[in-house]
C-alpha cells in the first residue's frame, strides 16, 4: 500500500477536479472511509442547479473515488461520499469567509470566561474573527483567531415551510386536509 498521503491527495485531487470542495476526511474502523464534500458558490454543476450538495454529486465522486483508490492501493472495505450536513464543519479561512454573516458554533481550545462554547453570528475583523452572541441580557462581542479554534460548525438553519409544494391555504382550498395533517375536523 502506498503511503496514507497518497491516497488523502489523490482524494484532494479527485474532488477538486469535479469542481467540489474536500470538507473533511475520516477512516474508521472496520476499513470504513468516510469523504465529505460541499459545491462551492457561483459554479455551474452537470448534476444540477443549486448550492446544496446532491445524490448525484456524491454518487459521481463515489464511482471516480473507486477507481482512482484502486489505482492507489488505498485499504478500505466500505467508501461513503456525503454531503457535510446541516451543522457543517468550519475548517479552512475560505469556510469562514464564505459563512460570514451566519449563525455558527465554536468550541475554543481554552476557557474565555468561564466557557469554551459559543454561539452567535460571524463576522470578519480586520485580520481576526468576531462572533455576535447575547449572552442573555445583551448582546457582547468575542473576538478570535482561527488558531485559538477547536471546532466551529454552522447553526442548522430548517424551513419546513419552504421545502411544502404548496400553502396550507391552497391545500384548504383543495379540500385534502393537508392543513390538519389529513385528519379531518
């Protein structure tokens, strides 16, 4: 087998050549390798519109990863290609830069005030970080460096109503009951 960053460039390489972003890379136990990948903004994508990640995207990247870890001689009995998920993990400067203005999570590597956990909105400060958070009577400001970060991952962000092919209003209209969840009243 060739050496472990053999097969972690050639992976770089591969996604980076579909036009994707490597987010993360893990090996598991029991041979599992486990790949995850997000679009990056303002690309145009053969599987589709849009910035979320899709089946296809992830089931192209599969089928490429196969044979170019063969090729690597790269051990693994089970492959998995999925997108980052909601909560996506902040990892590189560009990460940040391109959330933000959003709402994020950060552990830091050493207590600030009692705490290593915060939560509010990012922001860029000059050639630091800031996060917006209220920490229950107002809001304050914490200042950071990535070097100062343990983890930060995005806050899920889930609008049920949207993903709805239609109002509650028009499903009234319809007389389906869609608005009572099918039960009738």
């Amino acid at each position: 087998m060739n050496p472990s960053g053999s097969w972690l460039r050639s992976v770089e390489q591969t996604v980076a050549g579909f036009g994707y972003d490597l987010i993360d890379c893990e090996r598991s136990g029991h041979g599992l390798l486990r790949i995850y990948i997000d679009r990056i903004p303002g690309q145009v994508y053969d599987t589709g519109p849009g910035e979320s990640i899709t089946v296809d995207d992830c089931e192209r990247v599969t089928r490429q990863l196969q044979y170019v870890l063969e090729v690597d001689a790269c051990d693994y009995s089970r492959l998995e290609v999925s997108s980052p998920g909601l909560d996506r993990p902040l990892k590189k400067p560009a990460d940040f830069v391109r959330f933000a203005g959003g709402e994020v999570e950060i552990t830091l590597k050493l207590v600030f005030q009692g705490r290593k956990k915060y939560r509010g909105v990012l922001q860029a400060e000059g050639e630091g970080w800031q996060l917006i958070f209220n920490d229950g009577k107002q809001d304050q400001v914490l200042g950071f460096t990535l070097d100062e970060i343990r983890e930060a991952r995005l806050v899920p962000v889930v609008n049920f109503k949207k993903s709805r092919g239609r109002s509650a209003e028009e499903g009234a209209a319809s007389g389906d009951g869609q608005e009572t969840g099918g039960r009738e009243e």
